[in-house]
C-alpha cells in the first residue's frame, strides 16, 4: 500500500463517500457490494497499512473516463 484516503463528494443530505486505496501500479476502490456480501469496507480501510503489502481479491474494472475503480472485495490475511 502506497497510500490511502476517503474521497466525499456533495453536500448536505446528498453527501457520499468512498474509500481509495493507491499501490504502485493502480488505484484501487473500497465500498460495500452487495454482489459480494461485503458490508464492511470501513474495517478493510482500518486493515490496511501503508508501507505493507496484502493479497486482495478485486471486482469490476478501471474506467479513467469515469473515475471508476477495480473494487476491493476481501483482504486475504
């Protein structure tokens, strides 16, 4: 992990937030999914050290276009 941070986005009622997650050689997101049961996105961002390095499963693809991430969906430990 080379570094990390939460991005939030609006305001008000209407404010949204996600995890990003930066190694080496990509960018990666952190949310919740549905599609992989994963409701615990906060406790993965309080896992993940900068300096250290995790085997991770991801999901979906990166779209520069539309700042979309791969999606970090479980941290192998």
């Amino acid at each position: 992990i080379k570094d990390k941070e939460r991005i939030t986005e609006g305001s008000g009622e209407g404010i949204s937030s996600k995890f990003i997650v930066y190694d080496e050689n990509e960018v990666f997101e952190n949310t919740d999914s549905w599609l992989y049961f994963k409701f615990s996105s906060t406790d993965f961002q309080r896992k993940l050290d900068v300096g250290k390095t995790y085997n991770v499963k991801v999901a979906g693809w990166r779209f520069p276009l539309f700042s979309m991430y791969r999606n970090i969906v479980d941290i192998k430990e």
